[in-house]
C-alpha cells in the first residue's frame, strides 16, 4: 500500500510540475491519509514556492496527517474542518479522499 501510495503521490507532483501556474502559495489537500502525505510531499517539491498547505478530513485522521504532511512536506500545515473554508482562496485544489458524493458544495 505504501508504494501505491508514493506513486499516487509521484505522478500528483508531476501534474504539478507541469500544469500548474508558477508563484503558488496556498495548497488545500482535501482527504489526510496516506496517499495525502505523498501527494502533499510530492507537490511541495514541484512547487517550492509553496508556503501553506490546508487540509480537509472527514475522518479521525486529519490531526495526525497534519503532523505528517507538516514533516514530510517541511511546509506549514493547518487543519481545516469546514470545506468552503479550507478552498478558499487556495491557488491549487488536490482531493485524495475515496469519498462518492462532492465534499464542497457549488454556492
């Protein structure tokens, strides 16, 4: 699973690196599991100019993926527990959640 994961998160970083516009400071990673933690790694090396990642959890495992993704990442890192609040006003969106039913709501 850990491989998996680190591929997920190996192939998020690339579509970064390449389709996402420069200057980048806000990251809202929505879902804090495992395949976040590489996915929040592999992006912040695409972007290095990015300086907040905010996470969004439906799950017991926000807080801790925080942590992680805080380590992993070496980038400030702050749970978020409404959704409208975590996109808002983040320059990239990433969902990493096995969730079936839209997680933000259309206004």
């Amino acid at each position: 699973m850990i491989l998996s994961a680190v591929c997920t998160g190996a192939v998020g970083g690339l579509k970064a690196k390449y389709l996402a516009r420069r200057g980048l400071k806000v990251h809202c990673l929505i879902g804090m599991g495992v395949q976040a933690r590489t996915l929040a790694a592999a992006i912040k090396e695409a972007l290095p100019s990015l300086r907040e990642i905010r996470g969004l959890s439906q799950g017991i495992g926000g807080v801790q993926g925080v942590k992680e993704i805080e380590s992993l990442a070496s980038v400030n890192t702050e749970f978020i527990g409404m959704p409208e609040k975590a996109v808002d006003g983040a320059d990239v969106i990433v969902t990493a959640t096995v969730a079936d039913e839209p997680i933000v709501k259309e206004k």
